[in-house]
C-alpha cells in the first residue's frame, strides 16, 4: 500500500461520513415526518414460525405483526433475464483492480447468477426464522426475533450496514441462541433481535427525510421496550456501529453496554492527516501505523461509492434497473472485501461462498431497494470512524481486514469504560458473516461481564 500521496482533491461535501471529531451529528428529526410506505408488495404477513415463542403485541401502531417472505416465481425469473441480458463494457486496461471491479469476475459471478444460484434456498432459510413487523414513528420496522431456550439468556439487538443486511448475521443466530449446540456454554445464551435499517431489506422506505441513523437509534430503544426486555446489550459493524453508538449516547437504562467490530476511535489530528495523504506521525506505534495506512489508502482509493451515495443518492438508477450493475456497486465495498469476494469466484474457498454473496445481492435486487438504502449516506452528517464519547462499556473486536483496524490504544481512548479488546485473527468488514465463529466467541466474552 502506497502511503505517500499527496492531498486528494475531494469536495469535503462528499464526505460526510468520514468527518473529524469537531464534525457534528445532526440532530435527530425523530417524531416530526411524515408516515412511510408500506413493505414492498413482494412481501406478505403470515403466520409466526413455530421455533420460538411469540414476542408480546399491541395494538394500533405499537401491535408487532408476524411477517412471512413471498417471493413470486415470475420475479426469479425476470432477474436471470436481466442478468443474461446484460450489456458488457469493454475490460479495464489494467491487470488488477485499481479501475474498478474487474470484467471477469463480474461476468463469473453473473453466469453463477443466471444459471445456478437458488434463491429458494436462501428464501427456505428466513421462513425458518420467526419475523415481524412493527411501526415505529410512522415507519413500518422489519426484525428477526430468536429466543434462546435457556432460561437467563441476554438479549442482543443487532445491526447490520451497507452494503449488508439481514443475510449477514444469519450464520451466528444458532450459535448465539443455542450455544451448547456450538460448543459453548448455556450461561452464554443470547436472545437475537436483527432489524433491517429503514429502506432496507423488508423495512418499510422512507417518504420523507429525517430517518438519519440517531432516528434510527431511537426506534431502536423503543423496539426493545415494545419487545419487552429490560436489559438487553447492542452490537454493530459500519451503520450498525454508528446507531449503536448513537443508542448508547442516548442512554436508556435498559441498555448495559454495546459491541463494535468497526469502532469509531480515531484522533481528530490523525483522522485529518489521514484524510490529507500527509505522512504518518513519528509517535505512532507499529499498531496505529498499520491503522493510519489503512485509512490513508481507503480516504484515497475507497471514497467513491460513499460521495456518491452523500450526495446524489437518487442518481442511482443504474444500480435499481441493472442487476449486475446492482452486484458491482455491491461488491466494491472495500479493497479487502471485494479481493476476498473475487477468489470466491475464481473457485477458493474463503469465509463466503457464491451463494452468500448473491443471497444479499438478491435480496437488494428483490426489495428494490438499491436507492431508498443508499439514501442512508445523504441523511448523515457526522463520521464513521469519529470519536463520540460513549460513556457505557464497550466490547471491540478489531478484524485485521476492517477499513482500518482499530488499536488498542484508540480504542482506551475512545470509550473509557472499555471492558474487551481482542484482534481476531482473520475476517474483514463483513465479520459475522465471514467468520461467524470468531464473531461469536467474541460476542460471548465481550458480554461475560455484562450478565
């Protein structure tokens, strides 16, 4: 990695969230827009899944509604379409990726999409899982609620980013929820609750502006009250880590301390040299070197699809009308994601499988919601990797592959009451879902003290 370039020439308008500390989180408009829309039509209320019991309900706006997924056939069928009938540019000019993802893993994944991957599959898996429904703040919430069947379990809420959702955490719910069957502990038993972010997923798409993640950490809390827990624990990775946060500097009471594993703990001077391609400071240790190279190459290289999505969201027609244009966006995510995803495709075996990868890009493709959760970026205001002062206990699992890895001593910095620290030893952005053992053998010890 190339540490030595000069300042990027960027609009710092298009960076909105990856701004210094001195930056400010806009202030929540919670409780003064307008109502949402209703889940897309490809999706229909069923009856609740017989693994777990099911959670209280309300009445009016507060009720909780069992939630069943419906995919039509036809649809299936119109995606492999689209896919075959894709119009191919040129290759790029360079034998690696620096111009973009690359021509022939693009068309490797879309014969793979076309011609043998099985959404049923993945579609079989989340009917298995009890889901539901519930309006908070005129908008319709889609979450996954399994309870553990050991008694003093702890409740967990979990959040996912972009360009993941709910397909990311599938792999750590029995683990979390049935550890005995994990080779774990009965004393480790979670109960899991996996939302989907607001125009993502199965939630309902904003129709108004507002829904900024400090909103969204506010129906946050009231979806663990409405659920009923009295104490619960919060974890999170890139969208997920920032309304994690924001719920922990709310503070509701119920909330014992939270889980991070792309933690918000850089310097201001050091996130603005960084942001500057200016040399590293001469005080680092080799831990925070490593961090500040990696944020130097990705404010260099890994800035596009963010200032794009900052500031001009609803450009995005492209990505809502092409299905590999969809997974390409996807898939340049981060350097380190995107070269993992690309072995895949080659014939490796890694942590994700072809099947992972086009099971999240589907469900995008299915919900239609390339836009409504790019609109995420263009309402923050604040920074991803900021310090925001979170006073609870913090558990921080830092990935070597993470945009950046976070070193210990940011992280004693950044939340004073910092009750783990671990770096594991592989797994990148998309923790949960590419290594859920290491994921979740940190998710029980980070909350051991906790219970």
């Amino acid at each position: 990695m190339n540490t030595n370039n000069g300042p990027e020439e960027i609009n710092h308008d298009r960076r909105r969230f990856v701004g210094t500390a001195a930056m400010s989180i806009a202030a929540a408009k919670f409780g003064m827009m307008g109502s949402a829309n209703a889940p897309s039509r490809r999706m229909s209320p069923a009856g609740a899944s017989p693994l777990t019991e099911k959670p209280p309900t309300g009445s009016g706006d507060s009720a909780i509604r069992p939630f069943h997924i419906s995919v039509a056939e036809q649809e299936l069928v119109e995606l492999r379409r689209r896919v075959a009938a894709t119009r191919w540019p040129e290759r790029e000019l360079v034998a690696d990726a620096t111009q973009g993802v690359q021509l022939a893993t693009t068309q490797k994944l879309a014969h793979y999409w076309a011609t043998e991957h099985d959404w049923r599959k993945c579609e079989a898996r989340l009917k298995a899982l009890p889901q539901f429904i519930t309006s908070i703040d005129g908008l319709d919430i889609h979450f996954i609620q399994v309870r553990s069947k050991h008694p003093n379990a702890l409740p967990v809420i979990i959040t996912h980013g972009w360009p993941g959702s709910i397909i990311e955490q599938l792999k750590v719910i029995g683990p979390l929820t049935d550890p005995t069957a994990y080779g774990g502990k009965a004393e480790d038993a979670f109960d899991v609750v996996i939302p989907s972010l607001p125009g993502y997923g199965y939630s309902g798409k904003p129709t108004a502006t507002g829904w900024d993640p400090e909103r969204i950490a506010r129906a946050w809390i009231v979806l663990m009250k409405r659920l009923g827990y009295k104490r619960y624990v919060a974890q999170g990775g890139d969208w997920g880590n920032c309304v994690t946060e924001l719920m922990a500097l709310q503070a509701p009471p119920e909330l014992l301390g939270m889980s991070t594993n792309m933690a918000a703990t850089v310097p201001a001077d050091i996130d603005k040299a960084a942001f500057a391609g200016a040399p590293p400071p001469a005080n680092l240790s080799a831990d925070e070197l490593r961090a500040y190279n990696q944020l130097v190459f990705f404010y260099k290289h890994g800035l596009g699809y963010a200032g794009e999505m900052a500031n001009r969201p609803q450009t995005l027609y492209g990505i809502a009308d092409s299905p590999v244009g969809l997974a390409a966006w996807i898939l340049d995510h981060d350097a380190a994601s995107y070269a993992l995803i690309a072995r895949v495709f080659d014939g490796q075996t890694e942590g994700l499988t072809r099947d992972d990868i086009l099971d999240n890009v589907t469900l995008y493709w299915l919900t239609n919601t390339a836009v409504s959760s790019a609109r995420l970026y263009w309402e923050y205001k604040g920074g991803f990797f900021d310090v925001r002062n979170v006073t609870i206990p913090v558990a921080v699992s830092a990935f070597p592959d993470e945009i950046y890895q976070a070193p210990r001593s940011w992280a004693e910095k950044a939340y004073p009451k910092l009750i783990y620290y671990n770096r594991p030893p592989k797994g990148g952005h998309f923790a949960a879902w590419e290594q859920p053992q290491l994921f979740t053998e940190d998710l029980r010890a980070g909350f051991r003290s906790l219970r």
